[in-house]
C-alpha cells in the first residue's frame, strides 16, 4: 500500500511547517555554531524536537519520543 503522506503530498505542509519554524528562530544558531556543520545540525535538532509532533499533527499519533524507525513503519502501513 501506498503512503499517502507521500503521494498525497502531505510531506509538503509538514516540509513548509518546519521551514517557517526554523526561519522565525534565527537565534538558535550563534555565529561560532553555524561553523561547524555538526554544531548546526545538533542545533537543528534541538530545535525541531521541541515541537516534532506538531509538524506531523495526526501522522504521529501513537510514535514515542524515539521513533524514527517507527515513523518509517506507519508511513508504509
């Protein structure tokens, strides 16, 4: 079966959702981290997990904290 997170197009929203997020927090990356790519990406981490389950609204229901694997599962279900 399909996931029609993808072929519905879902992932877009939840792609724009992230970016409007990551653009209206600008001070979540000082000068020193955006150097280090690895800094920037644990930055970005930090960042988004705060607020993950609302950018997937009900495409997370039920998935813990971490879920990735899972994630990947409910999307193929």
């Amino acid at each position: 079966m399909k996931s029609t997170f993808y072929h519905d197009g879902h992932y877009f929203d939840v792609a724009d959702k992230i970016r409007d997020y990551i653009n209206s927090s600008p001070e979540f990356l000082s000068q020193q981290t955006a150097r280090s790519t690895r800094a920037v990406g644990d930055a970005l981490e930090s960042l988004l997990s705060e607020k993950f389950d609302a950018f997937l609204g009900d495409w997370c229901i039920g998935l813990g904290t971490d879920s990735n694997r899972e994630l990947k599962q409910h999307q193929i279900d």
